[in-house]
C-alpha cells in the first residue's frame, strides 16, 4: 500500500511541459526596457515639463521590465527551466548603454540589430498605453457631457531572430481604477502576470 501511494505521488508531481526550448539548447533571448504612454486627467504642475514625464515614462518601462522578468522567473522555476534562458536585465541595459543605445531608440531600431548587439537569439518588446480610449463606448455626446471609459493596454510580443516573426505574442486591456483602489502601475503589473502566465514555457 505504501508504494503505491509512493507510486502516486511522484505521478502526481507537475513536469516541465510545453515550451519552444529545452534546457540544453542554449536559445537566450533579452526582455527590452517597456515603451510607456501615460496621461494624467488632472492639470500639471509647472515643474513637470513634457521631458520630465518622459523620464518619468521611460522609469517606468525599466521597472515593467524587470517586473516581467521576476514573473517569469517564477514560472520558469515552477517548471525546472534553466532560468539562463532571459538575460537578466541589469546585463541587457549595461549593453545597450555600452553600445550607445537610449531608450528612444529602441522603438525605431531593427530588432535583429538589437538582439546581435546584445548577443541573444531574440527579444521581447512590450508597448504600454495608459490613455487607450475604450472604443466600444461612443463619447462626445452632448458637448462633451459623456466621456468614454479609458483603458490600460498592454501589447506584449517575443521577436525571433532566427524565425524573422513574432514567435509570441499578448495584447490585454484593464480598465482604470475608478475608486482609486489600484494605481496604473499596479493594474499594469497585473497585466504582465497574466501575460508571463501565457508566455510559452
């Protein structure tokens, strides 16, 4: 009896299972630093200059990355992959600035381009919109007097160099917080979980 349940339980153990690589293939790709959008309702202090939000931006699209990074490190350990497969972002960011690289860019470079500079078999790229207009609800009417509900969205995709595609991809909207419960960074923080959940392990 109690080797069966012996038997039973190493069964009953979850396996790596899925997944476009294997431990010992050696594949590595790089998590760039997150494009943002954001727009605040309320009117801006003097200080806060247009480049001072931008800065405020691109802060942000560094911390995204490495919150999507620690997320699917989680996933990856859960499954016993070699977490060697995502360069740490600290390496990624030190070699973009070694080869001269900003953030800006980024948005306009050729993504083989960059996965060669930064020695990886591909990227991941993910584009953050804090202003996108929900279409599904028609505002304007009335002078103004309706306004549509604004949403967080989240378009997220892994470049294969080798494929020359997206071997990957997520787009996922929120809704803003209306009482104030959760800032966008921690809705978008919970667009990034779900989108390491889905990422092909």
């Amino acid at each position: 009896m109690m080797l069966m349940f012996a038997g039973c339980s190493i069964l009953g153990e979850p396996k790596p299972t899925g997944g476009y690589w294997k431990n010992t293939s050696g594949e590595q790709i790089a998590i760039l630093p997150f494009v943002v959008h954001s727009l605040t309702d309320t009117p801006l202090p003097e200080e806060n200059t247009v480049e001072k939000l931008r800065e405020a931006d691109r802060g942000t699209g560094i911390l995204l990355q490495r919150d999507f990074y620690r997320y699917c490190l989680r996933h990856m350990n859960k499954f016993q992959y070699a977490t060697s497969f995502i360069q740490d972002p600290n390496d990624t960011n030190a070699k973009l600035r070694s080869q001269g690289v900003s953030m800006e860019d980024l948005e306009d470079k050729d993504l083989e381009e960059v996965s060669r500079l930064l020695g990886v078999d591909g990227v991941v790229c993910g584009y953050i919109d804090h202003r996108y207009a929900d279409k599904r609800v028609v505002s304007g009417f009335f002078n103004g007097g309706l306004r549509g509900q604004v949403l967080i969205e989240s378009n997220i995709y892994w470049y294969d160099v080798s494929k020359e595609r997206r071997r990957w991809k997520y787009r996922a909207q929120l809704p803003k917080s209306k009482s104030g419960e959760k800032d966008d960074y921690a809705l978008t923080k919970d667009l990034l979980r779900e989108a390491t959940s889905r990422f092909p392990y």
